[in-house]
C-alpha cells in the first residue's frame, strides 16, 4: 500500500521548525503537548525516517527531518493554493471556557459578542472547574476562559468582582452548638471549600463536611437535600429550593477572571474583555449583584 502524507502531521512538522521548539508549535497549533508529539511519531512511522534528535534539552531535525521539512512546506503551500483558487475557507475555531459558577450568564455574552465580531468563526465552549480550565488554557487547547479567582492568584485579566453567599434549604435549621456544622462543598482541590471552611471556624463553628461534589449541580442538590449550608458566587439567578442565609459570617467577594492563552489573536482577546466587562457593568447598573447563581 502506497504511503500517504497526512496534513496536519506536515503542518506540526512545520510549525516546530517555525516556532522554535515543541512547546511553542503546540501552542500555535492549538493542540496538546502529546497530540503534538504523535503527530511527529505518525509521521516518522509512516516515512520510516528518524526527523528528530536529542539536542541538550530540546530537540532538532535530522538531515532526514530538513528534507522532510521541505518536502512539507511544498505539499502544504500547493494544498493551501489549490484552496484559495476553488474559494475554499478553513474553519476558524474558537474555543471558550468557563467555570460552572458564570457559565449560565456569562457564556451567552461571549457568543453574541464573537459572533457578532467574527460572523465566521466557529465558538466551542468548554465547562468545567477552574483548575481543570486553568490548565487547559497554560496547554494551549482553549483560547480564554472565564475563572473564579477564589484564591487571588489565579492570575489572567479580573472582568469583574462576585459576591460569595451562603445558601441553605428552606427550613432548614442550623445544629445545636455542640454538634458538627454541615457543609456542602466542592470537592479539593477547591479555593471556594478553603473560605468555607476558615469562614466557620473563625466564627466559632466546628465544621464536617456532609456533602461533596465535583460538580455545581452535584453541590446544589446537597444542599437542596438539606445536608448543610454551600458557599457559592453570585452571578445570576437564586439556584431553585434554595435561599440565601444571612446569619452567617460575610465572607466578601471573588474575581472573575479572563485566562488566555499564548498567542491568541488581539482582536478576539479584545473583544472577549470588552464583552466580559459589559456584562458585569449591565449587573450594576440595573443592581442584579443581589441575586445568586
């Protein structure tokens, strides 16, 4: 069976030799780190020719690898020619992350704002936790994405500033003060968990975790339960069955941070502020920072 170039392994073989390095290349490539590297495994599998060795701490092509390189840049600039004359467009992708906590609200914004900005670009979204989001935008494979800076060291742009509030089931009681405080949390690592935890026993409480959760949903049906009491931001709207408790210590607010990645495009980082900061200005304005998640 004859053998067959694939493209995007011409296209990772090019970029490593452009940018200097494989970190780099899987940054511009929008890809992983060990995606990248299979590429260059396929590759060198598929010619049967070693393209990379050992050069102290980073690597550098062999002579087989120069030859390919060339051989890459051909095939590649007549496929992209051949492209441009049938008046074929490539898929523009960008990929949007967002905590749990703002998804709801914020994720609406940035995809009017994209669209409306880039009427061509494809928008992905990506939920999850902010440290699984955190590394996701360090590794190159989400543009931006919105995370909750519990911590304050999370690093990125702060788009705006979210209150933290107790919440709890209707009716429901707080223990007798020689019983455990129950709460509901995320599970760790979580920064929002950490606050709780410092928050109730600097007000004298002796606390025990009675539900945890890796998931928003999983933590608000705990407490819908009536397992205990939840720290959780406010963005939006009151979770249903829940109500705010106010009996219990102000434990302030948390940034909402923006995390991009390196390279992306200034103009869609530009926009994605610019979106981010109107929304929390619209909250406000129209005083909506009262109302939770």
């Amino acid at each position: 069976m004859a053998t067959t170039l694939d493209l995007d392994h011409l296209r990772t073989l090019v970029a490593i030799s452009e940018c200097g390095g494989f970190n780099k290349a899987a940054v511009v490539l929008h890809i992983s780190q060990p995606a990248l590297s299979q590429h260059v495994r396929l590759l060198e599998r598929s010619l049967k020719r070693k393209l990379f060795v050992k050069d102290g701490r980073g690597m550098k092509l062999t002579a087989d690898g120069e030859q390919v390189l060339g051989e890459a840049r051909a095939v590649l600039a007549a496929h992209d020619q051949a492209l441009e004359r049938l008046q074929v467009r490539s898929e523009r992708v960008v990929v949007v992350g967002s905590s749990e906590h703002s998804a709801e609200q914020v994720l609406p914004e940035m995809i009017r704002a994209l669209h409306a900005a880039f009427p061509e670009v494809t928008t992905r979204f990506e939920i999850g936790r902010s440290t699984q989001l955190a590394d996701s935008v360090d590794k190159g494979t989400v543009d931006f994405a919105f995370v909750l800076a519990s911590r304050g060291n999370e690093g990125g742009r702060e788009i705006g500033r979210l209150p933290l509030h107790w919440y709890a089931a209707p009716g429901w009681t707080p223990p007798a003060d020689d019983a455990p405080f129950p709460l509901v949390a995320f599970e760790e690592p979580c920064a929002l968990r950490e606050r709780a935890l410092t928050a109730l026993g600097s007000d004298g409480h002796r606390v025990a975790v009675a539900g945890q959760s890796s998931t928003l949903e999983g933590v608000i049906a705990g407490v819908r339960a009536g397992l205990g009491v939840a720290l959780l931001p406010n963005v939006g709207r009151t979770p249903v069955g829940l109500v705010v408790r106010d009996d219990l210590p102000d434990v302030g607010s948390a940034g909402l941070n923006m995390l991009t990645r390196r390279g992306l495009d200034p103009e869609v980082e530009l926009t994605a502020i610019e979106a981010g900061e109107a929304f929390f200005a619209r909250l406000s304005s129209d005083h909506l920072l009262d109302i939770a998640v």
